[in-house]
C-alpha cells in the first residue's frame, strides 16, 4: 500500500513538472523576438527574403533612382546609356544628335559625357540674294546633374563644337556652357524618357545655338 502511494506521489510530481515545463517552453516562445523569415532555395540554401520596398508598385528603374548607394564601390548598375534629340527651325536650323554615357555617383548626383553629331544651316545674307548655307558640326560635352526633387534636375554642361567660321572658309573649336532643367518620366524598368529645357550663356557673335534649347531623349540603364 505504501509502494502504491509513492508511485501515486512520483506520478503526480512528474505530471506537473511536465506542465511546468511546457508553459514556460510556451511563455518563451511567445516572448521569444521574432527571426527573419528565409527561403530554402533548389539548392537548399537558405537565403534571407530581402526587405520590401517601400512602394510595392515601384518598377526597377524607380527603386534604383530612390536608391542612395547600392552597393561599396564599383557598381555597373550605376551606369546609364541614352541619348538627346535637339531640333530648331527657322533662320537658323539645327538637328542634334547626341548619344550620351554616365555614372550615377549618389541619387541626387550624376555625371557623363555627350558626343555630338549636328546638321546646321543658316541664312547668309548679301546685297542681293539670300544664301541657304549648310554645315556640319561635331564635339563633346561633359555634364552634371543635380537632383533636388525626384525624377526633376538641374543641369549643367560644358559644350565644345567644331564649327565652321561665319563669312569664313574655316573651322574653329568654340566652347557652349549650358545651363537649365531637366525631367525623367520612367517608361519601364530600364528606360526612361528625358526632357530638357537649357539656356546657352555664350553671347558671342559666332555663337550658333540659339535659345532656348529643348531637347527630347532618352536613357537606358544595364
């Protein structure tokens, strides 16, 4: 009788020595932080999920812009590839071509360079008639943009040209500093459309760019 009180006893202590332990195990639980979650991979690697962005509806092209470093050190997905279109009619006519490459340094920060290929025509007058002059003018440009607002950028360049000499059967290197806005509309998750409104601040009488500049284009990044 004795032996069957003591198993009675032994049972009882290890039923709620049990209890005890499964709700502190539970309480743990409940207070324990909670792990990021992970996804298990073909290979059966484990790999954090990355963070969502703050705009689920965001494209790629988007996220990178809002993006203020992407990675230490050099990273090809800074580059972006595209081009500018300029066209101006009247007295004087200008088709611009100009293909650009650039490096994104920060988010409101980016350089590049331009090379330009234009056809340029003007009016030359003399006592008696009207000549339609033609020409074709090539060069480079470097450039910087800053943006203070998403999407929306001021611009500055240093344009250098070859260009014929007016009433002169001659070339010269003439130097164009530009000035003005810029605007980026995202088109998908590589490609944007650009618009740009510039001023040229050489008022010399040789100057062949007439203001203002508009300019139509386009960007591409890898």
């Amino acid at each position: 009788m004795r032996r069957f009180r003591i198993l009675i006893y032994t049972l009882c202590l290890s039923s709620c020595c049990s209890l005890s332990v499964s709700t502190a195990q539970a309480q743990l639980g409940q207070n324990a932080p909670a792990q990021s979650k992970k996804n298990t991979t073909a290979n059966g690697i484990n790999r954090e999920s990355p963070p969502p962005t703050t705009d689920p509806e965001m494209t790629k092209f988007q996220q990178l812009q809002d993006q203020t470093v992407y990675k230490k050190g050099f990273d090809k997905r800074r580059f972006f590839f595209g081009g500018d279109l300029g066209v101006q009619f009247g007295s004087l006519t200008a088709i611009d071509i100009a293909p650009t490459v650039g490096y994104t340094f920060h988010r409101m920060f980016k350089m590049g360079l331009s090379f330009t290929f234009e056809y340029f025509a003007y009016n030359y007058y003399t006592p008696t008639s009207v000549e339609r002059r033609k020409y074709f003018i090539y060069g480079g440009s470097i450039f910087a943009r800053f943006y203070p607002i998403k999407y929306v950028y001021l611009h500055v360049e240093m344009m250098g040209l070859n260009q014929p000499r007016p009433n002169l059967d001659q070339r010269r290197w003439m130097g164009y500093p530009l000035v003005g806005l810029g605007y980026n509309q995202p088109l998908g998750e590589r490609t944007a459309l650009q618009l740009q409104l510039l001023w040229n601040l050489n008022n010399s009488s040789e100057s062949i760019l007439a203001n203002p500049i508009v300019s139509l284009g386009f960007n591409i990044r890898p």
